[in-house]
C-alpha cells in the first residue's frame, strides 16, 4: 500500500492518528488539496499519493510508483 501524503504530514508533526488540523498542514508543509496529473481528480492530502518521480497522484493512478515506507518517502521529498 502506497504512502499518501497525510501519513507523511502526520510524520512530520508527530501525530499518531486522525486527521490534520489547518495549522498542523500548515506546519508539515502538505497541500490540503490536490489534483491527480493524470487522471485530474481533486483529492484531499489524505488520499494523495506522492509519486517516486515527483507528481501527485490518486489511488487509482499510482500504481507501483509510490514510497511503501513513510519515513523513506519522508526523508526522499523533504530531505531532512
Ligand atoms: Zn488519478
């Protein structure tokens, strides 16, 4: 199963569960909304999913291209 980008925000805040707050997406540097590139679907942070090759995607279209570890996706998209 593919990292989304809310369980990398929560990485980032130290959250452990539930949704982010505004401030905590704030504060972790993740779009509340985005647009899957291929297909144009809107998703919220919660079921996007950040591609190896740097594009936001939806479930449907990520396919094998995402990170299966938070903390490698973590550390590849933010380098810190
Ligand atoms: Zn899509």
């Amino acid at each position: 199963m593919p990292v989304t980008l809310g369980q990398i925000g929560s990485f980032r805040v130290g959250k452990t569960a539930g949704k982010l707050s505004p401030l905590e997406l704030i504060l972790a540097n993740i779009p509340e909304e985005s647009h899957c590139v291929i297909c144009g679907r809107k998703i919220p942070y919660y079921k996007t999913y950040p591609s190896k090759d740097r594009f936001l995607l939806c479930r449907d279209c990520i396919g094998s291209s995402g990170w299966e570890s938070v903390q490698k996706a973590h550390q590849e998209i933010f380098g810190d």
